[in-house]
C-alpha cells in the first residue's frame, strides 16, 4: 500500500529588493509506502497569476484582487500536480 500528500503554499514574494512581489503557487507531492519510506517527491512552482505589486503597502491595499488573483490559479496548478502524481 502506498500514501500520497500534498501541500500547497499561496502567497507573494518578490525574488529579491528590486523586484515586485509577484503571485505563487507551490505544489509539493510525496509518495510514501505503508512504513512512510519517501518513492518519490516533487514539487512544482508557478509565478505571476495577476497582477504585480512593487509596494507591499500596495499589495495590502489591494487584497482582494491578489487574493483571487491565487484563487484562480490554485485549481489548474493543483490539476497539474495531480497528473503529475499519476505518471510517477
């Protein structure tokens, strides 16, 4: 018998001080067997679902949009993870 979990992470960041803070999605698969012996793992990352921010206060002002803005790329990233656990 083997396990499988998944963790998904949402939020923004910005790769470093001059850049905007842009959407991600972090998708992390584990595949275990019944004593939780790791088969396989992957992880897939995706980027920019919306809008970019260059301000932090920007992005707290305009929350709403930012947080669909995630919402709406959540379920095609978690399709994509899902049929990337098929082809283990």
């Amino acid at each position: 018998m083997t396990w499988s979990r998944h963790r998904i992470k949402t939020g923004y960041g910005a790769q470093d001080v001059t850049s905007s803070f842009q959407s991600v999605i972090k998708v992390e698969t584990v595949l275990e067997d019944k004593n939780g012996q790791v088969l396989v793992a992957k992880d897939m990352e995706k980027r920019d679902f919306g809008e970019s921010y260059f301000l932090y206060s920007k992005l707290l002002e305009n929350n709403k949009p930012a947080v669909e803005a995630l919402r709406q790329g959540l379920l095609p990233m978690a399709n994509e993870a899902m049929l990337a656990l098929m082809t283990f």
